[in-house]
C-alpha cells in the first residue's frame, strides 16, 4: 500500500523537534515541558492521538515532562465522564503526564487577571447582544466599528464585572471584551469576548462561579502559570498566537510560546467533535466507542492496538500543511502489528457440513497446528479432528472455473494443519441448497508428514462439528461511502449523515469457532484464519462470546474501489 506521508517528514527532524533544540542550545529553556489540553466534552479520537503522541513524544525525547491538563471553561458541554474517559485513552496509548491539572485550578487567578486587564484599561463589560457584537466585527477587508460601551471607566467595569461573578445579571446579557484594535487585520484582536455569564454548575466548581473565561483567555495564561515552554496546537489556532502573545506580554507573564503544526484529516470519516456527538445523540452508531466510530475508545473496542496507532502517527508525522490521511495507512499500521502477535484460529461463518466418509464415526483425533507462525514462543494447540465437520459455503463450488483452488466434484484441497481430502459427492436440499460435501481423506497425507504425493493448491479453515464453539461476529467497514462526507455534504447541499456506509456493519449471529477460541483469554487479539483480525467485544457474555473485526487481512476496500 502507497504510504503518501514524504519520506523526509517520517526520517528527518520535524520542525518542532529542530525549535526544541534550537531553544535548548541557545540557552532559552533548561528542560522542555509539553502539555495536552483536551476539552472534556467529548471522547477523544484518532486526531487527539496525534496530539498525544506529538506533545508527550517530544517531552520524552528530550527528557521532559507533559501535562495533562483540561480545558474545563465550559460547564454546559463538559462532564466527569468525559475526564475520565480522556484520562483512560492517554494511558491506553502507553503515556503518563507529569501532572493532572484543569482550566479550573485556575479561575480564581484568571479572574484577577481579568481585573488587572480592567485597570490597565485593557478590558471592558459590554451589554451587546451577540449579534450586535458580530455586526460591530466588520470584516476582513473592512474595519470593525467601536462598542458604544468601550468608553466605560475601569471603576464602572470593575464594578459591573464583580456584579456578574456574584450573579447578578442574567445570562447572555453582558460579556467582558479585551480592548485591543477593531481596525485589526487578524478578526480575533477586533475586542475578543473572555468572559461570558453561565448560569450552569462545573463538574468541579459546582455553583461557586457563574462567569467562565473564554479559551483565549484560559488557554495561554494557564500555559505561563505552568510554565510550559512549548505549547503545541493545530493550525487553526494559529491566528490566535497573536491574542495568545498579547495576553502574556499585557500580563507580564511567562513567556510561554505556541506553535502550530497540521491537524489530522482522515478519508471516510469525520473528525469534529459536535458531529461526532450527533452521531450518537441521533443513534446512528452505538455510542461513542461504536468500533466505526474514529473514537479511541471505538479503535479500541475494535481491536485495535496501541502500538498500531503510535505507529500510524509516527509514519504520518509533523507537517506545516493540511492534508488528507488514507484511511488505508492506519489499516495497515493495525495489520504490520496484529499480524505479530494475534493467535491464529479457525471459524466458520457460513457454515456446510463436510462429511469424511472413510473416517470412522466417532474416532477423533488431536491434530496439533501453530498458535502463530510469525512468533514461535506462542507454541501449538490441539485441535479435534474427526467425521464431521463445518467448512464455509463459498469452499464448495460444482462448476468451478479452472483457478478456483477450492472444493468441487473431484477436487483435492488440503484442511488446515490435517489432511489432503478429495470430493466424491455433494447433497441439495428440494430447493437446491447444498447441505452435505462427502469426501474422503488421504490417510498419508498428514499435515508435517505428508507421503502421499497428492498435489492440492488450496487450503480451506474448518471446525470439528461435535467440538464446534458458537460466537458472534461482527464485521466493521468504513462509516461513511464519501472520501470526504462534510465536504461533499456541502458541495452537494445535503447532509453529512447521508454519506454513512449501508454495509459498514455485518454480523453473523452463528458462526463457528475451534473449542480453543472458549478457552482463551477475554483480552486476545485473534487472527481468524482466512478472513481478518479480530477481538472480543465488551457485549460479550458468558453464554456467547462477540467478536469485531479490527481489519481485513488485505486492503479489501482499495480493491473493491478500484
């Protein structure tokens, strides 16, 4: 598979890594000190974990440290579920912080900034609505028009501004707006909102505050206080670097210093969190961790790994630009490591009994095949073999073209880690559905001592039918048939919801496993033979194991496109 990442991107230093070093050199920083700040709103997905790989990457690189700290300034969207789901997923991507920090430890000192602002005649109340506020913004290519409360003393805005932390005033009726330049090129210097009325408990705070600074007013200042020396964000905020500067120089404050770097865009999926949400608020997928979500928390109950995805984000690396990932890439990421360490196991989805009718009923034998051929400290397992047993429909074909390596009438094919056996005959039921494949064994041909000298070009997967396990699978594609479904939701005036894939689940309610699929631990990652990689879900229950498939064992989707 292509990998369009430029290869100077995946083996030279990034830009950041050649600052870091630059400012280490120079003297400018003895230690680094990253952090990542997610706003507790949503489940982190596959975007973020480039963030988290890139800022506690870079802090271990050069014998730093990260801080977890989140971004809590908006009661309204934000809950303890949330923080702790965050907190899981960074240390399921193997990661721990420095310190655990919130946007909220530090209210009362961002309010006294915003007073400072106030007296320094940096910051005034404004009684505008919003949308008189967006009208007095003008537009990039005409200046903005000055609120008529700009002119407000710093006694009345002090004033007024401790009236609304005490709760005075309603909702949306006034806000706190630094006072900068409304003839500004960069739109977010014209007067930025950082302070607005909430009347909403904190998951923290509960009542104590009804005023919340806005993430310009949070964000870098929570920065100086920690001290972070390289703030790393994604590429829309980076006209916010020159608030973010403003801020720190007017304050007096750490010298903090934000750097941007592309965000994650990924084909066939969606990476906003406000739609994510709808998703699941809608029911078209099962919660946030549904396995087709771009979720880590669905990567992850889909089975896969976090060695995959740190590799996905490595090869994808730190760009100036925005661009679009294949999907395709983490596929492959999650195949190069499962493919290492997931055991290998024969089920059957669709199954056909196949009798072997020189076997002797009621004989079996314990075959032994490899756990995983590519580790061999994973040793063998036993498998059942005897008359009976299940092999998938689409093995057996009675006018089969001249490549189809399987079973037909006269045809030999080998069993998994067993015998070379040979088609005598076949039944169909009154509708012509076929029931029953007979075929005999070739006693010396077994698996590791072959003597019989009987060519066969294929190999089928089977179950023991008497030793058969019966699991649920669930078979997971892309969620969306659009490359770029918000995209072309837009161009096409529709809406994004109508680009999900119809066939991005299947599930087979009564496939077959080998009995050792029972016995294996509830965490296994699993390749099923001939058909994918898989992992068992948490809806998994005593009396029936579920599997998901994490991949194909191929790029199934390329080659379904092309």
């Amino acid at each position: 598979m292509a990998d369009n990442t430029p290869s100077e991107e995946r083996t030279s230093k990034n830009f950041i890594e050649e600052i870091i070093e630059k400012d280490l050199q120079e003297g400018r920083h003895k230690t680094v000190l990253t952090r990542f700040p997610p706003e507790p709103n949503g489940y982190l997905h596959i975007g973020h974990a480039k963030s988290i790989t890139l800022n506690f990457g870079l802090a271990e690189k050069y014998g730093g440290g990260t801080n977890l700290r989140f971004d809590d300034t908006n009661p309204v969207t934000e809950t303890v579920e949330f923080v702790e789901n965050i907190k899981h997923d960074v240390k399921w991507l193997g990661f721990e912080w420095a310190r655990e920090l919130y946007a909220s430890d530090y209210f009362e000192q961002l309010f006294e900034f915003a007073i400072l602002l106030i007296r320094q005649g940096l910051a005034y109340v404004d009684d505008s609505t919003s949308e008189e506020i967006a009208a007095m913004k003008g537009t990039p290519t005409q200046p903005g028009t000055d609120s008529p409360y700009r002119s407000r003393t710093p006694d009345e805005n002090e004033n007024l501004f401790q009236r609304m932390r005490e709760g005075e005033f309603s909702e949306g009726s006034r806000i706190l707006r630094a006072k900068i330049d409304m003839s500004s090129p960069n739109m977010l210097m014209r007067d930025p909102v950082i302070y607005r009325i909430k009347h909403a408990p904190h998951h923290r705070t509960g009542d104590k505050w009804c005023i919340y600074p806005t993430y310009d007013m949070a964000h870098g200042q929570s920065d100086a206080i920690e001290k972070i020396t390289h703030s790393i964000c994604t590429l829309e905020f980076m006209p916010h670097r020159e608030l973010y500067d403003w801020f720190i120089d007017k304050l007096e404050l750490y010298p903090s210093r934000q750097y941007e770097f592309a965000r994650l865009n990924m084909s066939y999926t969606i990476m906003s969190k406000r739609r994510l949400l709808k998703l699941v608020e809608d029911g078209i997928v099962d919660g946030w961790d549904d396995p087709r979500m771009p979720t880590i928390s669905g990567l992850r109950r889909r089975g896969y790994t976090p060695e995959a995805i740190r590799d996905f984000c490595g090869r994808i690396g730190v760009a100036k630009r925005d661009n679009t990932i294949d999907m395709s890439l983490l596929e492959f990421c999650a195949r190069e490591h499962l493919n290492k360490i997931s055991l290998r196991r024969m089920v059957v989805f669709d199954p056909v009994k196949l009798i072997i009718t020189n076997w002797p009923e009621g004989q079996f034998e314990a075959l032994e095949s490899e756990n995983n051929p590519e580790d061999e400290s994973a040793g063998n397992r036993k498998i059942p073999f005897g008359r009976e047993m299940y092999i998938e429909r689409e093995d057996f074909m009675e006018d089969a073209p001249k490549k189809f390596f399987r079973l037909g009438p006269g045809r030999s094919v080998r069993l998994k880690s067993a015998f070379i056996i040979t088609c005598d005959d076949y039944v169909k039921d009154e509708n012509g559905r076929l029931t029953e494949v007979h075929c005999r064994y070739h006693p010396d041909s077994k698996s590791g001592s072959d003597t019989s000298g009987i060519k066969a070009k294929g190999t089928l997967h089977w179950v023991s039918i008497p030793h058969a396990h019966k699991i649920e699978v669930r078979e997971y594609d892309r969620l969306f048939v659009a490359e770029h479904p918000v995209e072309q939701a837009k161009k096409e005036e529709r809406e994004f919801t109508d680009y999900i894939n119809p066939e991005s689940l299947k599930a087979f309610s009564e496939a077959w496993a080998e009995p050792a699929v029972a016995a294996d631990p509830s965490d296994q990652y699993f390749q099923f033979m001939r058909k994918g990689y898989y992992y068992p879900d948490k809806d998994s229950t005593p009396e029936k194991q579920v599997f998901n498939r994490t991949v194909t064992l191929r790029d199934a989707w390329a080659k379904k496109n092309k």
